[in-house]
C-alpha cells in the first residue's frame, strides 16, 4: 500500500504538493470514490485511478534520466560521500532505487537510475552491444595511431581485454574526442585512452543505446525518461 501522492509523484503526474489540492478538488476518483485526501493509502496494483477524467496506466518501475555532477558517487548508499541516489528529488524516491552502470566520481552526464533489475541488466550487459557515447577532452592531440589502437580492441598487460570501441568524432583541435564502448569495465574510457598514448582529463556521458541526455537538464537534476526514450536505449540502429 502506498500514499496517493506518492503514487502520483512517482508517475510523473503532479507533484506531491500538488496532489494535496488536485486531491481535495476531487480531481483523483479511486476505484469509483472520490478521495479527498492525498495521504490516502492504495494499492496501485490493483486499483483503478482516474485523474480529471483519464484512467492512470500504472507503471511498476521508475526510470530517472540524471546529469550527473562531478563528485558524486555512483552507488546506492556511502557512508562518506554523496551518491547518485542521494540526489534523486524527493518524488522519485522509493525502495530499490540503484543507478544502472557506474561512472567514475569525476565524470559527469547521463546517468540512468532505476528499480527495474531485468533492464539495466539488458543495457549493460555487453552481449546486448548497447553502446555508451563518452565525450573525452585529452591532454595530447588525438592521432591516427591512437584511433587504430582504441577501434582494435586492447589487451593490458594484466591480462584485461577490451573489445573495440568506435570513434564517432574529433574535434578540430584534435583534443576532444567522442568514443563509444559497449563494455563498462572499471575506468575503461581512460585506461583505454592511457594505453593509447593520451590521459583523459575530462570524461561526459553523452547517450547510452540511441538515447542522448537531455541537455536541458542541469547538472544534479533529473526527470523521468518517457516509454519512447525508454525503447531508443535498446534501438539497434545505435546499438
Ligand atoms: N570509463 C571511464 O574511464 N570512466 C567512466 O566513468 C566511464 C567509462
């Protein structure tokens, strides 16, 4: 059982404050009643709920698009430092939120937070090949050597493997470059970069599969992704 205006903020319809008037209005009818009152515990599952006249089509699980800043974790919970979660306004919160792959504390971008298990599964698991898109500012100039290197696929001495990434563009100062990998092993971007000849000294997410964040998002902030933007995560065209 969950309080309406939760339910209602978790969907995207209103905020909670707003649910309070939309509720006392008699904007919300539930299951046939009217419901005055915006703390009124239902069971989404299994109840109808109508807003001004629309049927609710429920969804079970969240999906957060977040930019995230520079210096915030990417875990759950920290006893120290500030996670991803902690940054996830009020009216998305709920129980087994996690961000769905991890980006260095210093990288900043798209971040996609979740309780739905199966699909961040889908998205990071290699074998799906839903490739991520890493805007890389570089502390040499990027050369033809350096993108052979990195679109063959690497071997470290330590025996990790990487498979080959795609170099989508290079900007005219030869110092940013965007990258895709469909891999998220730990720092690979840069360790990928290292081996090729150059540090990475700025890393941005720009797209996970087809979907790009959304560069009206500020950073720290967040919104929900729709059912479309949802599917271009999975879309083979950029996969
Ligand atoms: N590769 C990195 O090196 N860092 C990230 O945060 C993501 C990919």
């Amino acid at each position: 059982m969950e309080r309406l205006d939760k339910i209602l903020s978790s969907q995207g319809i209103c905020t909670r404050k707003e649910a309070k008037k939309l509720c006392a209005s008699g904007g919300v009818i539930v299951n046939g009643c009217t419901v005055k009152k915006s703390d009124t515990k239902i069971d989404p599952e299994k109840s109808e709920i109508v807003i001004n006249g629309v049927r609710l089509e429920y969804k079970r699980y969240i999906y957060i698009m977040m930019n995230k800043p520079s210096g915030v974790l990417s875990a759950s919970n920290d006893k120290h430092a500030e996670t991803v979660i902690d940054l996830v306004p009020d009216e998305y919160k709920r129980e087994g939120l996690f961000p769905a792959g991890r980006l260095d504390k210093d990288t900043t971008g798209l971040m996609i937070i979740t309780d739905d298990g199966d699909t961040a599964h889908r998205m990071l698991s290699p074998k799906n090949h839903v490739y991520k898109l890493y805007r890389a500012e570089l502390d040499a100039p990027f050369t033809d050597k350096m993108k052979e290197t990195l679109e063959s696929g690497i071997t470290l001495d330590d025996g990790t493997v990487y498979k080959p990434a795609r170099i989508k563009s290079v900007s005219s100062g030869k110092t940013t470059v965007e990258i895709e990998i469909c891999e998220g092993k730990f720092h690979q971007v840069k360790k990928m970069f290292a081996y090729s000849g150059a540090n990475v000294t700025k890393l941005k997410r720009l797209a996970v599969g087809g979907l790009f964040l959304d560069e009206s998002l500020k950073e720290c902030d967040c919104r929900l992704l729709t059912d479309f933007e949802l599917g271009l995560i999975f879309d083979s065209n950029n996969n």
